[in-house]
C-alpha cells in the first residue's frame, strides 16, 4: 500500500483546513463486529484490527474523542485474516504497535459495550469497521442502520470501512443516491470469502440504491466522502485514508464529493 502522502483526490471539493476548534463536540465511536465465526463453520472470524488500529491512532492523534464499541459488547474478537502477511499489515505496524501499546484502547478491547447504548445525539460521529465479522452481524442489523442513520440525521459524521459498510445496507435513506464504497464482490471472489458471507455486501448495497465506485485493482486503496457526513473505504488498506477524510468531515470541510484512490 502506498503511503496516504501518495493517495491523490480524483474529484474533491475545497474545504476549510481541519482546525480542533471547528470540530463538532462529542466522541467518534469506532464499532466493532462481535462475530467470532462464520456462520456456523469452526471458522474464525471478527473486527480487523488494522482497520481499528488506523482509526484509532490517527483519530486520537488529532484530540477527537474515540469509544471502541462493539455489536455485542464484551471483548472483541479478531479476524486472524486482518492479520495476514501483506501491504494492509505492513503499513499500519505502527498503529498496531501503539494500539497494543495504549492502556485506555486496550482496557476498553477487553470489554466493550454494545453500539446499542450509544446516543447519537452525543456523537460527532461513528466508524462501521471491517472483518469479515461484520458481514454477519452488522449485515442484516436494523439497530445499526438506525444509528447511522440518526447520527447522520443529528449533524454527525457516519463512517465505514471494508465489510463495516454492511451496516448501512438497511439504511435506505442514508445511502439512497449516494456514492460510497465497500468490500467488493470481485475481493470476495478473489480470496474466496463469497461463499463465507451470508450475501455480497456491494450487490446489497447497490440493491439500495447506493452508487458503489471501486478501485480497478481488488485490495487497492479506495475512499470516498459523499456530503458531510458519509465517509467510506473499500478495503483495510484504505482505512488510513477514511480517517483522513473523516478528520476532514469532522473540522466542518465545505461538504462535496471526495475520491481518494491510487
């Protein structure tokens, strides 16, 4: 993966630069997916920690407030995949490191609570994020298209990254019309994951009226900002740049379209 210095936006609007003073208050909560299997296979499965690891670090690298936050509650368990040898994991070494490294993050991995506690009215936002995990719980999860859905409605910023955007398949009204991305089929195909998931996330997606855009080589970084509050990543190796664009949503950025690709 190259480094997020190397993204360039295909389409941006202008927008302010990020400024702390200009963010809305309230914290990001980053949710977590509570499946440990797939379906009712022995296969293990969960949050990917590179995606958590990304969010987490740069988000509290900029003063945002962070709750780790989980479907369930409880402990979140991790898709050893997240972990596989290759770019995703290579570039976020660093996060990892100081994810494993920070007490507060680590404390609240060990026993999350469950995103349905949450009010979206104190929220300046929330991140849906991948493993495979979350094809199954988040998927199919009206609670969760009911808070993305609310917080987008109170002013907050709504963020996704790979199989997290499962979250916003029943949340017809926010995604209806908008551009976004996610973990495509053709990635699932690729490392067999399509017969590992209860439907295919993208063709959900479009299904609800979403105009999915995806980046020509499977696993590629790809992210999109649609307005102020929709911010998007295909894959685990582009949660460096969902972070960026949801700094850049949550500092007030004139709302536009946004495409940060290869």
């Amino acid at each position: 993966m190259p480094a997020l210095a190397a993204l360039s936006p295909v389409a941006a609007s202008p927008g302010r630069s990020p400024s702390l003073a200009a963010r809305r208050p309230g914290a990001v909560a980053l949710v977590c997916s509570s499946c440990a299997y797939l379906g009712d296979t022995a296969l293990l499965t969960g949050a990917s920690l590179v995606d958590l690891a990304c969010m987490y670090v740069a988000l509290t690298d900029a003063g945002v407030d962070v709750e780790i936050v989980s479907v369930g509650g409880g402990p979140v368990p991790v898709d050893p995949a997240s972990l596989a040898p290759g770019a995703p994991l290579k570039a976020a070494s660093s996060a990892l490191r100081r994810l494993a490294g920070d007490p507060a993050a680590q404390h609240q991995l060990a026993d999350t609570r469950s995103f349905v506690g949450l009010v979206p009215a104190d929220l300046a936002g929330v991140v849906f994020l991948g493993g495979r995990g979350a094809a199954w719980d988040l998927m199919f999860n009206a609670e969760a298209a009911a808070l993305a859905c609310a917080v987008a409605a109170a002013g907050g910023v709504v963020g996704a990254v790979g199989h997290g955007a499962a979250a916003l398949v029943g949340g017809e009204g926010l995604v209806k019309g908008r551009s976004l991305t996610c973990y495509t089929n053709a990635e699932e195909d690729a490392d067999g994951g399509a017969a590992l998931v209860p439907a295919l996330l993208e063709s959900r997606l479009k299904g609800a009226g979403a105009v999915v855009t995806t980046s020509p080589v499977p696993g590629a970084p790809h992210a999109v900002r649609d307005g102020r509050c929709l911010v998007t990543g295909q894959n685990s190796a582009s949660a460096p740049a969902v972070a960026k664009l949801v700094l850049e949503a949550l500092s007030g950025g004139v709302a536009g379209l946004s495409i940060w690709a290869v």
